[in-house]
C-alpha cells in the first residue's frame, strides 16, 4: 500500500488512490501526538524550506501549515500577496519562478483561481501542495475531516455523510466527495437549487445522492457536515435572503433527531452563527469543529514529511521513520534535560 505511494505534489484528492489517502491518514496520525508532547518538534525536515503563498485570506489553513512546518523543524516562510510584487503586476508564474529561484523544498499555495497549483508545477521542482484554488479542491481539509471522522467513527466505509450547504461554490464539498466516496461512504448532499450545480449529476451515479430537503439528507447520517456560505465567491442572488437561508437550510437541533444516534458534526469554518449552523450545536457535544482544527496540523504534517522531506525508502516505511524522527528528537531533548540538571547541580 505505501510502496504506492508516489507523489511530487498534492494537487487534489481526485487523482489520489485509496490506497495513498490512507497512507496520508496513517501518517497524519502517526504525527498526532507530537502536539500533545511539551516539546512539540522533530528533525523531520530540518534544513528544508517551505514557503505559504497565500493568494485568499485565511487563518487556519495558512496557520496550521506554518505549526506543521516548524514543529518539523523546517524553516516557514509566509508571503503576504498584499505587500509581494503581486501588487505591483508580477504575474503568478513570474512569482513563482523567483520563489523556485531560491531553492524552496515546498511550495504551498492558495489562490482563487481554480488550476493555480497546477501552474506552479510547471514552473518549479518544489513540491507544490494545493491549500485550495477557487471552488475546484481544497485536499488537506478533506483529509483532515476524513482523519476527524476514522478517530471517532473508527472506521469511514459504510458511513452516511450528509453535506449540506453552498454546493457550487465549496471546494471543501468536491474535495470530501471524492475523498469519502473512495473510502466507502455513502454521499448525501443538499442545499438551495441555485446551490447544488447541475454538473453534480455526473458524480451522482458515482453513489452520491442529491435532496432537495436538509431533512431528508440528515436522515440517518453518521455525519453531519455544514459548509460555510461563500458570500465573496457569489456574483449572483442565489437565495432571498440570508435569514430565508437560515429557515430552510440552516442546522437546527431538531435536525439532529433524524440523523443516527451517535452523529457527529462538522464545519470547516469559518462559521457563520445563526445561519448554516445554530450556536447550540456549534458548542454541543456532537460537534467536533475544534477537533477538525486540532487534526489539519497533524494533517499537514504529514502531507509536508512526505512531499518534502521522505525518500523513497522512507515513504514506503513512513510509520518506522516517523518514529524514528521522534526517538531521535525524544533524546536530544533529554540529553539537553540532563545538561540543564548537571549545570544546576554543578551551581548548587
């Protein structure tokens, strides 16, 4: 299974094998501890460069990619597009050939432009990691959601998702089809008409049932996940009103009666209060939001180590060197453990 795993880039998950998806997961989870540990690093990539190109606002995505990078010991750089040469006309390939210029290990980039990634590749012998372009994909947040659900779910294939929302413009959405839909889930997605595109028919025989109704996509699902309405992707008035919205599209508690006992809820923020989602839910107990945001470091750890930083031997060992990453961090921090001891004894 890992000895499939061949990738220079994470473009998206629908060129992506089960096989290499679960191998991402295996390692995201192998990672996951390390933020748990008081000393929250490994040598991983030390002495690589990643930069985050970042074209869109974020504040996860861009952060957590930042953690990921430095808790494996990697040197991060963040570019801000609003001060770069981008303001002043620079194209983006002309961008990207000054940044390959300096010798990156990784670049990761998000851009509104669907396709923006691929360009790079063009362009650099970095590995290029999509953190989304437009509403095309959005990888990593997909694999995190996916690592989110196999934590509590123990497993994903044979699960009912009911996603709900801004279809058209969600690369979350198109990312976590693909992505669960591989792995064995069975697909539930609604929203308002003008929401749900007309090209979802093609992915609908692929499995993925299309409701008109929230409640009927609820019914039963193991997961529930609510996806943010894009106002700044939206050129159009694609329903009424946003309190119109709220009525008939927004998650409520007694949504959740009709979904399975033990569902859980996501959301890939950021969160509009009081019309995709009811704060009552948002801080309950079934919402694992805050989880979702705890698991895209590990996530991107590990998307980062084996892009950037494995060889081939090590990718398809990716466990055993993951822990040997850590028993190597693990003895430097004691061996600067004893030192400190020795240093306080030889004063005392």
């Amino acid at each position: 299974m890992s000895a499939n795993f061949n990738l220079k880039h994470l473009l998206g998950i629908r060129e992506l094998s089960a096989e290499q998806i679960v191998h991402l997961l295996d390692t995201a989870e192998s990672f996951r501890d390390i933020s748990k540990r008081e000393i929250k690093k490994v040598p991983a990539l030390r002495g690589r460069t990643v930069i985050n190109l970042f074209f869109e606002p974020s504040t996860r995505t861009r952060t957590s990619f930042e953690i990921a990078a430095k808790r494996l010991s990697a040197d991060a750089i963040n570019i801000s597009v609003s001060t770069s040469s981008v303001s002043k006309g620079e194209t983006l390939l002309d961008t990207a050939r000054n940044l390959e210029a300096m010798a990156p290990d990784c670049i990761v980039i998000r851009h509104s432009s669907a396709g923006a990634p691929y360009h790079l590749t063009r362009v650099c012998n970095a590995a290029i990691v999509n953190a989304g372009d437009g509403a095309h994909e959005h990888p990593t947040q997909a694999l995190l959601d996916a690592l989110t659900i196999r934590e509590h779910k123990k497993g994903i294939e044979g699960l009912k998702v009911a996603i709900i929302g801004d279809i058209l413009h969600s690369r979350v959405a198109r990312s976590n089809i693909y992505l669960l839909s591989k792995l064995g889930a069975r697909i539930s997605v609604a929203g308002p008409g003008t929401l749900v595109p007309p090209e979802f028919a093609g992915v609908i025989e692929q499995g993925v049932r299309l409701e008109r109704r929230i409640e009927d996509a609820i019914v039963d699902a193991d997961v529930v996940m609510i996806l943010r309405v894009q106002r700044e992707r939206q050129t159009d008035a694609f329903f009424p009103s946003l309190r119109e919205y709220a009525v008939h599209y927004g998650l409520q508690l007694n949504h959740l009666n009709l979904a399975a006992p033990e569902a859980i809820v996501m959301h890939p923020g950021p969160m509009n209060r009081g019309i995709e989602i009811s704060s009552e839910i948002a801080d309950g107990g079934r919402s694992l939001i805050l989880d979702q945001v705890t698991n895209g470091v590990a996530v991107r750890m590990a998307v980062l180590y084996l892009l950037a930083g494995a060889d081939s031997a090590e990718k398809k060992n990716a466990k055993q060197a993951v822990k040997r990453d850590d028993a190597e961090s693990r003895a430097s921090g004691g061996v600067r453990g004893r030192t400190r001891k020795s240093r306080r004894g030889s004063r005392e």
